[in-house]
C-alpha cells in the first residue's frame, strides 16, 4: 500500500472522514518535521488517543524526508572537489605545452627572421590556448551562475506557491470543519425544539380533553 493510501485509511479510523487536502496536509507536515514530538504538535487535529499517537510514530518513520543541510554540504563538497581536478588538469595541459616550448632547438642555420618567425608562432599558440582557457573558463563560470541563480530563483517560487496553496487549502478544510459542527448543532438544537413542541401540543390536548384527562387517572 503507498503512502497516500495508507494515511487515508488511518485518517478515515480516526477521524470518519479522509478527504485529499487533508492527507495531503498531514504528509506535508510529517516531511517538515525532524521529530516525532514536533509532529505531534502539529498534528492537534487528530485526537489524543493511543491509536492516534501510533500512527503518527508510524507516519514518521514512513514519510521521506527532505534533504538535510549535510547532505547539501557533502554535495557541495563534491562539486569543489571536481572543479579542482579540472583546475588541475588545465595546469598540466599548461605545462605541457611550455615544456615543448623549452625542448633545445637542433642546431640550423636558419637566418634569424626564421628563429623570430617561429618563436612568434610559439608566441602566439600559448597565447592562443591561454585566451582558449580563459574564454571556457568565463563560459563556465558565467553557465554555473546563470544556472544556479535560475535553479534557485525556481526553487523560490517553487516553495512559495506551494506554502500559498497549502495555507488556502487548509483555511478550506478549516471552514468545512466549522460549517460539518454549525449543521450538527443546528440539527441538534431542531431535533429537541421538534420535541419540545410535539410534547406541549400532547399537553396542550390532553387539558382540553377533559375525558383524555380523566381516563389516564381511573387507569
């Protein structure tokens, strides 16, 4: 049986009734709380009763739970890790090339306009793979940025529109409640006033019926 299956039934035990907003309600609020005891406070709708004491426990140890801030730090740690092994793997590219650069030229006898032609393609080539460097480097970083501030921007209006929803959604079911006790009363309060009049008219009938009144009392 899935969660949602599962805490309806409960929900049904305890209280008669499970509609989805509120199960939706309970399940948003047992992911939100690190304890059983925080969940108990939130959950004063249930009544206080062993049964429902169990299945809030139960409830507890079944709901997933959202990511703790450790593990955001581990991942966040992972991801520095790996941009430093791409730094790293840069430096070596770097060094490679300037090792070439160092290799003894083999004795020619060249002019010098020859040895200054190459040693500007020489020139050149590093300053072209540096430039390469820094134009990947700036796409990176300027991608991450964008990335991580459009996945946070996101996220934002994400929690956002669901706390709105979730506080409509339970001043609904609030009003439900009151309206479900207000008939009950009201049927209440009919029922015994349907009494009340039905008992007086018998009364009523009764004392303009003097032989009504006098059989009772020869019985």
């Amino acid at each position: 049986m899935d969660l949602r299956s599962w805490v309806s039934d409960n929900v049904m035990k305890l209280l008669g009734m499970s509609e989805r907003i509120f199960v939706d309600y309970i399940i948003a609020e047992a992911q939100s709380c690190n304890t059983r005891e925080s969940l108990r406070e939130k959950l004063t709708e249930l009544p206080q009763t062993a049964e429902a004491q169990r299945f809030i426990d139960n409830l507890f140890d079944r709901v997933p739970r959202k990511k703790s801030q450790k593990d955001e730090t581990y991942l966040k740690r992972k991801r520095e890790e790996q941009e430093a092994k791409e730094a790293l793997a840069k430096s070596k590219s770097y060094k490679l090339i300037l090792d070439d650069f160092s290799v003894e030229e083999p004795y020619s006898k060249k002019s010098k306009k020859s040895k200054k032609d190459k040693s500007l393609r020489k020139k050149e080539k590093l300053d072209t793979w540096e430039s390469d460097q820094d134009d990947r480097k700036s796409k990176s970083s300027s991608s991450k940025e964008k990335s991580k501030y459009s996945e946070s921007e996101d996220e934002y209006e994400k929690e956002e529109k669901e706390k709105i929803k979730d506080l409509k959604e339970r001043d609904e079911f609030a009003k439900r409640l009151r309206q479900k006790d207000k008939e009950k009363t009201k049927n209440l309060v009919e029922d015994r006033s349907s009494k009340a009049e039905s008992e007086t008219t018998k009364r009523r009938n009764l004392a303009d019926d003097a032989e009504a009144r006098i059989v009772p009392i020869n019985k």
